[in-house]
C-alpha cells in the first residue's frame, strides 16, 4: 500500500537536493545494488536503513520491455490525438473541471496553470486517476538505473525516493506507479514530489494517489518550479498563408506574436496571444496538416514528457478541454512507417545530423535534420518526411 507524505516530510525533503548519476550501470544487478547502496550511505543514509530500504529490490524485466515499446509514439499527431482524445475523455475532463472548480480556481489564483492543463495531463496520465500503474516503483527505478539507457535520470530518483522512505511516505515493497517510476493521479517521479508536493484539502498529508487537491496543486506547482509563466497560453490553432517561408517553422526558429501576424498567421478562433510574446509556427504534419502557434509554456511541456506527438497532443487537448475548436486536420502526405522513419534517420545520420537513436520515431532531433536537408535540396522546408525527400537523400 502506497504510504501517504506528510507535509513536514516534504519542507525537510526539500532541504536536500538531488544528486547527479553516481553509480557505474551495467554489470551483474546484485553487484549494482550494492553500489547503489554503498553510493546512499555516502551521501549519508544510515547503514540499516538503506539496507532495509534495498532488501526487496528485484530487477523487472517487464520495465525493460516497456522501456523498449513505446511504439504508439511513431503514429502521426491526427492519428495519434485522435485516439488519446475521446468524445468519453473530453466530456468526463469537463465534469472534472466542474467537480473540482474550487481546486481549479486555486490553481490559477495561486500557481498561474490553466485547469485545462492540468486537466488534460490528469486524462493521459492514468484517465483521471482511475489506473495509476501496478509496477513496483523501486524495482523500476532501480532496474532503469542500471541500464544504461538513462541512467542519469533515474538515478536520483532512487535517492529521492530513499528519503520519502525515511520520512515514512514509500513502501519499497509494496509502492506502484507506472513502468518509469511515477507515481499518483498525475504521475510524479519521487524527486518532483519532494520538490513540488503540495497539501491541497489542507489535512497535514501530501496524498497523490487519492486526493485530486494534492495531486492537481502538487502537478501545478511542479509546472511552475520548471518555468511556467502565469497567465501566459501555450498552443493556439492557426491558419498560415501559402506564401509563408516555411524553413522558418519548427521550434528552432521563434518571432514576436506581432511578426507572425505580420506575415499573415491568424487564430482559427479566439485572438493571438500578446504581440511581444516570443511564439513559433509548429507544423506536426508538415504544411498541409494542423498549425499551431506555440507559445513559451509549450516548451515547459517537454520537461514533463520528452515525446514531441505527445507534448502536442496534450497541450492540445488542454485548449479543447477549455472550448477550443476541433483542429483542421488538413491533407496531410502519408506518414512513414516505422522502417522508413528509421531509414530516413540512417540517411540523414549518414550526413552528419544529430538524430539521437533510430528508432523509428519522428522527434524534435529528427524533425530539424529534416528541415535542414529540404532546405539544402530546394523542398518546402516543412519538417515533415516525405518519399520525395527520401528519394533525394
């Protein structure tokens, strides 16, 4: 059963920072896991209780595996939107909203999120709450430790969650989440819940998994704590002119709200955020698909998922939770396959471009590579891959 942290636990949490990768990966587990230990009692955890904290610590093959098939990922946003964002999810999204307004107001009054944001990252995470994972948290966390994928981003999440043990707020034995180690209505790793924990309904206890207050305000509070700017939008549909210079889209490339105006980019409902507002054109699937114009809180998104059709969606289905219009899907070309993306990504690694892993998946890495190869060979510099461009590379 998953313990519940107390308020005083979080204030003495917070005292003590998260430390960087300390621990080689690879190698046996056994081996791993006491250097894993040896590394927290350096830092100043006593002997017993890092050993009790460790004992049960099992490697789990079954967050490897899911580690490794992130397959949804390679669908196109249409495709990918419209199977996250139900008619079922966006109206239940609504009746939370009007469940749970005095939170909501709260939460613009006091940390400047829009509900809509939070709303939706509730509705992805684990469909308001109803299935928040049946992984054991440690074991995935100590698992993705040792593999040497990320090791550096799980690492001290361990550690954090060696002091939410020791302020009686984690169960290593019997703790769940999802398969990368967060936790509650939200998903929140062990670090971000000592960081940015928050009492909502004011009872002495931070309850993630069953108090939406704490939960919504402590998922708020994180937002902020990564630079989310108060009363700011973040994802606005738009319409573009033909003629717009599309090398100029994507988010390597940022202008004032009133230049893009200037060059003919209109809100498909609503008005533009503030003309000084740096923003940029994001074409998810190229200059034929969806438009948006992406404001400095969009990018905050990418501290919370690194998944660009994900970080889209999401934010996206903020703007529609708060009334928005269903996008303009346009006609897109087709999408690649999973093997041509990942022959696409060979070519242009081939060339010199940083396209992080083959994988398959349309990334921000890939999307500027891209960019920069249509530039060179004349084609409408959109990001978007197309069977012309492959030809050409």
């Amino acid at each position: 059963m998953q313990r519940i942290l107390s308020a005083a636990a979080v204030a003495v949490s917070m005292a003590l920072p998260l430390q960087a990768q300390t621990v080689a990966c690879g190698g046996s587990f056994s081996g791993f896991v006491g250097s894993m230990k040896d590394a927290a009692i350096a830092k100043g955890h006593s002997k017993a209780s890092v050993d009790k904290f460790f004992a049960s610590v099992r490697k789990d093959q079954a967050t490897l595996k899911a580690d490794r098939s992130q397959g949804i990922f390679q669908r196109p946003f249409v495709d990918f939107s419209r199977r996250l964002i139900s008619k079922d999810r966006l109206d239940r999204g609504r009746a939370m909203l009007r469940k749970h307004a005095a939170v909501f107001d709260r939460m613009e009054a006091e940390y400047g999120v829009s509900r809509g944001v939070l709303t939706a990252f509730w509705a992805f995470e684990t469909d308001y709450g109803a299935f928040q994972g049946d992984f054991n948290t440690l074991n995935s966390l100590v698992t993705l430790s040792h593999d040497c994928r990320r090791p550096e981003l799980f690492q001290p999440q361990v550690f954090a969650a060696l002091e939410l043990y020791e302020a009686g707020a984690f169960n290593p034995a019997t703790s769940t989440g999802a398969w990368a180690g967060e936790i509650g209505m939200v998903q929140m790793l062990p670090g971000d819940i000592i960081e940015a924990g928050v009492d909502g309904n004011g009872d002495g206890k931070i309850d993630l998994r069953r108090t939406p207050a704490d939960a919504l305000l402590s998922g708020a509070n994180m937002l902020r704590l990564l630079g989310w700017r108060a009363g700011e939008p973040w994802l606005q549909e738009v319409t573009l002119p033909s003629d717009l210079n599309w090398a100029e889209t994507g988010l390597n490339t940022t202008r004032a709200v009133s230049d893009w105006a200037a060059q003919g980019v209109t809100p498909r409902s609503g008005k533009l955020g503030a003309g000084n507002l740096p923003a940029s054109i994001i074409l998810p699937q190229g200059r034929k698909g969806p438009a948006f114009i992406a404001y400095p809180n969009f990018r905050v998104y990418f501290e919370w998922n690194q998944s660009f059709v994900y970080v889209t969606t999401a934010a996206y289905f903020a703007t529609r939770l708060e009334r928005a219009l269903v996008f303009n899907a346009g006609n897109p070309d087709p999408a690649f396959t999973g093997q041509q993306m990942k022959a696409l990504q060979k070519k242009l690694s081939s060339r010199g471009h940083d396209v992080g892993k083959i994988d398959g998946i349309l990334g921000a890495k890939t999307r500027a590579a891209i960019q920069k190869e249509q530039i060179r060979l004349g084609l409408p510099a959109d990001a978007w891959p197309t069977a012309k461009l492959l030809n050409a590379l």
